[in-house]
DNA sequence: AATACACTTCGATACATGTCGAACTGTAAC
DNA sequence: GTTACAGTTCGACATGTATCGAAGTGTATT
C-alpha cells in the first residue's frame, strides 16, 4: 500500500538524483516525449541526436547519458558508429505513479 | 501539451534535486502519507516527530527541512516551540502530473 | 592499413553537498 | 530573570559532482 520501504526510497532517491540536474531532465523528458498515451515506446535517438538540446562538450553528455542509464532510467544500445538511447518504459510507469495522491 | 518549456526544466530541476536523497526523500514521501485521495491534506508533522523517520543529527535534518522548503516542496511554520512541516499540494500535484505518459 | 565519425574515458579544476558538534536563537514555563 | 525545550546556524571535514580538453576506443568507409 505505502510507496514507501526502505528499499523503494533509496533506489527511487537514485533515480531522483539522475533527474537532479536540468541537462538530464530536459534529456530524459526529450525521450519521454516520444512514448505516445498508452503506446509501447520503441522511438530511440542517437546520442548526436540529443546533443542538439543541450550546449555541453560531447565528454559531458557522455557523462550525463552514463549516469542515466546507471540510475535505470535510460536504455542505449549500439547500432554501428551511433548509440541508440530511449526510456525504460518500466521505470517511467513507476515515476509516474510514485507521487499519486 | 509539452511538459518541457525551460522554465519548466530547471524548476522541476530543483525539486529533484531536493528529493535525491534518501533523507529528503523519505521525509517527504511520509508528509505525503498524510494526504488521504481528493482530500485537502492538512495534516501536519512537526520537526521533532519526523526526527524519528530518520537517523541523523538535528542539525543535519534541519539542513534537509530547509532544502526541502526552498525547493517549495514543503511548507513550514512555528507553532510555539515546534516548527510545523507540511507538504505543499499544489507542488505534490505538479509532481504527480510530471511524469504522466 | 589509413582515415573518418561517433562516442567514451582520463585527468584536472572548481564548486556543491552531507555530515557532525558546538554555539546560538525563539518560545514556553517557572 | 532563569531554565528548559525545540530547532537553527556556524564552521569544519570529507566526499561528491559538473565541467572541459585531450586522448582513447569502437565501427564504418576507403
């Protein structure tokens, strides 16, 4: 019934953490934006691709990516020269309803 | 319809921020319990009762009660020798809202 | 093999953050 | 006024984080 035990605030705390800084949000909710209501949420975007929504070097993303991915929030797989990023559609359903009143 | 103007971003930014430790996190998340569903939550905690959630100095949850009610997720005022915590429903909606796919 | 592109890792720098104990402040009780 | 309680601020310490350029790595093209 409660959100929360001990376990359900330090891994969610994790993921609020990647949420933390403006680079990652706007990065993360980019991504989100392509999961159509109730649709499965297949859209990737190369790392290049998101590079154009934010003014850091190419090392800082790459920073900022890895710490989304670790916190779970982020799936990227290699497809030849490009990385391919989208939301894990898991973790997004489980933010979206942690704070339901 | 875009949940992500910049304005937007670097606000929600904070309230993550805010919300990235466990400490902080749980804290908040045990105001919220407080909030029956559709109801006004009007239910307040003091500092010295929610001392007992977590393990640290006063001092130092003092620091996280000040960062939670800068980031305006918490509302707090003095009632006689106790300060009186609340969540800030309004916030706790947008936070509820943010993520909705 | 050499070259190019996409991205990552390294190392450095500057700043931010979480912790504590001691000292302090605001309110209440006597 | 003094004492007690509830909570805050100060200062210090240790660790974490965001940034960058340079160097490195993986894949594709020639």
């Amino acid at each position: 019934m409660s959100n929360c035990n001990t376990m359900d605030i330090e891994a969610m705390a994790v993921k609020f953490k990647a949420l933390s800084t403006p680079v990652r949000l706007k990065i993360f909710m980019e991504l989100t934006q392509c999961c159509s209501p109730g649709a499965s949420c297949d859209v990737e975007r190369c790392i290049g691709d998101l590079a154009s929504l934010v003014d850091i070097a190419p090392s800082t993303l790459s920073h900022h990516m890895k710490a989304l991915n670790e916190a779970g929030l982020v799936d990227m797989q290699r497809d030849g020269k490009r990385i391919l990023c989208s939301v894990n559609t898991k973790v997004l359903k489980q933010l979206s309803g942690y704070f339901n009143i």
